[in-house]
C-alpha cells in the first residue's frame, strides 16, 4: 500500500519517529479541532439565521480554517 502512495508512507514514518507525548499531544490536538468543527456545524444548523452574525453559509465555510474558523464562530458568530 505504502508503494502506491510514498506521502502516506513518509506521513507514517514521521509519525512513528515521533515521541509518545508527541504522538499524544498530536492526537489530542486533532480531536479537539475536529470536535470543535462539528459543534459549530451542529450549532449553526439549528441556530435561527437572525441569532448569527453575518450569513450562515459563510461561518459554515469559515470552518474549514484550522483553528481560527471554530474559535472565530464561538467567539463572534454567535449572538
């Protein structure tokens, strides 16, 4: 498999040079900014349109950027 596609194979490899609380700090990193995404997503779908700042559909595509889009939604998007 790793023959098919060397990132993934160099993405594997770096991770496993990693130390353990590297390995943990990276891990937990990832489920807090996905957890905090999907919030915002779930929290935008059943908030009224008049109780978010600005367009819906512009905090929904604003959580794609890592880290500033769920931390910019619950901070001001929110009325």
């Amino acid at each position: 498999m790793s023959s098919r596609n060397p990132s993934l194979a160099k993405l594997r490899t770096d991770f496993t040079a990693m130390s353990t609380p590297a390995r943990i700090s990276l891990i937990v990193g990832v489920v807090v900014e996905v957890s905090a995404k999907i919030a915002a997503w779930v929290d935008l779908s059943r908030r009224p349109a008049e109780k978010v700042r600005g367009p819906k559909w512009a905090w929904a595509l604003a959580q794609l950027i890592n880290g500033l889009g769920p931390a910019a939604y619950w901070s001001l998007g929110r009325k």
